[in-house]
C-alpha cells in the first residue's frame, strides 16, 4: 500500500504521463493546423453580382425602335397602340427601375459587409463594371473584357443581353478572388421568354428586307402564328445561361447559393434545362410561368432588417418568397416542369386511359351476354328434344 500510495507507482505514473504527452503533442499541433488550414481553405467570400440588362438609352433612341414605334401607332389594330405606349414607358421607367436597385445594395453591401458588382448596359458602352469592396469601403471600376461587336442592330443596343458579355464579365469579377473560396449571388435583370434568359424589350429587326410590310400585314391581320425570322428572339437562351455558370464554376471554383433570373417567364420549362443546371447552384429564384414586376421587389426591404454578421443570402431567398417569387432547388424544380409538361399535352390524351378502360369493359360485356345467349339457346333446344323423346316413350 505504501508503494501505491507514496514513493513508487505515483512517481512512475507522472513520468508516464509526461513522455506520453510529449510524444503526443505535435500530434495534437499538427492535427489542430490541419484543421485550422481546412477550415480556412473552407472559408467562402460572399459576392452579390447584378446584371442589369436594362433598356439603354441607345436603343430607345435607334433606328428600329422609331420604326417599330410609327408602324404601331398608324395601325388599326386596337392592341398595337398598346404595345407602343408599353415599349416607350419600359425605355423610360427600366433604367430607373434599375438604378433604385444598385443604390438599394450598395447600402446593404456597406452595413452587412459583403462585396458587391455592378453591370449595366451602360457601363458596358463604357467597357466597364463596378466593384464595391466592402472591406475597403470603396468603388472600383474595372475594365471589361474585348467582346466582338455584333452584326445584329438589336443587341447591338443592348449588350447585356449577348452570352458573350455574361461570360466575360463573370470569369472577369470571378479572376479578382482567390480560387475555391467564392459564393456568388447573381441577379440578372431583365426581359425574357420561354426560351430565352435574356433578350431587349425589342426583337423585331425591322432593318431586314419587308420587315416593316410584313409587320403591318401581320397587325392588320391580328396573326398570332410563329414569329418570323426578323421577329425571332435574340440574346442568350436559357440554356446558354447555365452553361456559362457551370464554366464559371470549372474555371474558378465558384458557387453560386442563389440565383435570381429576374424576368418574365423565367421559370425552368424543360427537363433538359433542368438537367442543364450545374452542380455549383444551390437555390433558384425565378417567376414560373408569368410576368414579374421589378417594382414589387425592393431591395432595401428585403435586406433592411438583416442584421450584420447574419445570413443575408438566406434572407434575401425568404424575402423573394415572400414577395411570391418561386424559389427552388434542383430537387424541387422538377415539379415545375412536370407540370409545364403536363400542361403541353392536349386535354385528350388525358381521357385516352378512360376510353380504353370502357372500349375494354364494353367489349367484354358484349361478349359475356352473347356466351348467355347462347348457353341459354342451348338449353331451350336440350329441353325441347327431351321432351319429344319423353313424348314417345310414355304415350
């Protein structure tokens, strides 16, 4: 008991306890840097990146839009004067629709403290893109990328519109960042379609041969068949839209937890798209199958209560649902294009299963009463014959 208790195991135990521990204390150290080095290379910078495709005062002032312009407002046709006072409050109203939102996230860049970019259609007449460095506090300008000029005169108004100018300016903003380490949120603001991601307000290329005749033909006649070649959409195609992401995402490791399209008609409509998002897209924000109103969606409200140090991208996803802007993920997107399938398919084929089933059912009674009928025939005759042979035996 003395030796456990005082001068023998106790002292061996210490000095157990010590050489353990110093053999085991760079393991611990190195296991602790590993550690810290993987939660540091884990670390992700938040971006908000705004793509204003608006009307630029270029193609509210071109050759095409006065021609669209005077042939809709000589025609008789009752909606054409319509169209024309929606093309001209659209030219005047969209870029200060636009500019309300960049002054809106620059404030809530500045207080929440994540890094904001800037394009517009006319920073890209200039070349250039702004970046808000919320560390820093300050307002970089940068200079795009060389992009081809373009033959058409309609995007030539509205650059943002062309893929080519999405790719560049998003590999370009993404260059700034260290690799693997970037979140983007992207807001593209503009006009869609079915198809189409982004395209001007006007499409119709009346500079084309009988463009302009065959337009006043088709008002006279109110046709609503398929769009003529001249008329046809330009800009980049939904699918176009993610392929560019996902090279964004190749090239720089980039994620992007929230993607708002913010347009008309800018929900996923095909399985094909959906199998075209990359793996890099968290959640989509996106107006399903009909209009959006930009006005309804004010930026300053959605990220005016966030707290700093808060998850402003998570707010900024129930602020938009809030607002009755669909927000899914690539799980739950898959309803929305079922239903467009679904939709697609003539009511018909729907009662197809139903006709079926009572052509079936139909043919099967028919050929149950005639087996009746003549089992009961068969009877009838059996029991005649008996009774004239039992006629003849008893007299």
């Amino acid at each position: 008991m003395d030796r456990i208790g005082g001068n023998g195991f106790v002292p061996r135990l210490h000095r157990f306890l010590f050489h353990c521990g110093l053999r085991l204390a760079p393991l611990c150290l190195g296991l602790a840097l590993c550690a810290a080095g993987a939660v540091a290379k884990e670390a992700r910078h938040p971006l908000l990146v705004y793509f204003g495709d608006e009307t630029s005062t270029q193609a509210a002032q071109s050759e095409n839009y006065a021609a669209l312009l005077d042939i809709l407002r000589s025609s008789s046709n009752p909606r054409a004067a319509k169209v024309a006072e929606s093309i001209v409050t659209d030219a005047e109203k969209f870029p200060l629709l636009v500019q309300r939102d960049i002054e809106a996230l620059k404030v809530q860049a500045k207080r929440l403290g994540f890094d904001l970019t800037i394009f517009t259609n006319a920073l890209a007449f200039d070349g250039n893109y702004q970046l808000f460095r919320a560390d820093a506090g300050t307002v970089e300008t940068h200079k795009l990328p060389e992009i081809s000029p373009t033959s058409s005169p309609v995007l030539a108004t509205s650059p943002l519109s062309r893929p080519e100018y999405l790719r560049a300016g998003l590999l370009a903003v993404s260059a700034l960042y260290p690799a693997d380490a970037l979140d983007m949120v992207l807001i593209t603001n503009g006009h869609g379609g079915r198809n189409m991601a982004l395209i001007p307000r006007v499409n119709s290329d009346l500079s084309q041969d009988g463009a302009a005749s065959a337009m006043r033909e088709m008002l006279e006649s109110d046709d609503n068949g398929a769009p003529p070649a001249w008329a046809e959409p330009q800009g980049t195609s939904k699918l176009a839209y993610w392929e560019i992401l996902k090279d964004v995402s190749a090239a720089y490791g980039v994620r992007f937890p929230l993607v708002f399209r913010e347009t008309c008609l800018s929900g996923i409509r095909s399985f094909k798209e959906l199998f075209a998002i990359p793996d890099s897209v968290g959640a989509i924000a996106h107006s399903g199958t009909g209009d959006l109103s930009g006005w309804d969606l004010d930026y300053a409200q959605m990220l005016g209560t966030v707290a700093p140090g808060s998850d402003w991208i998570a707010s900024l996803s129930a602020g938009l649902k809030d607002r009755h802007v669909n927000v899914d993920t690539w799980a739950t997107a898959w309803f929305d294009v079922l239903h467009v399938a679904l939709r697609s398919i003539p009511i018909v084929v729907f009662f197809i299963p139903l006709g079926l089933w009572i052509a079936w059912y139909a043919v099967r009674w028919i050929r149950r009463r005639a087996k009746l009928s003549w089992t009961i025939s068969t009877h009838e005759a059996g029991g005649e014959g008996g009774r004239s042979r039992a006629g003849r035996l008893c007299p």
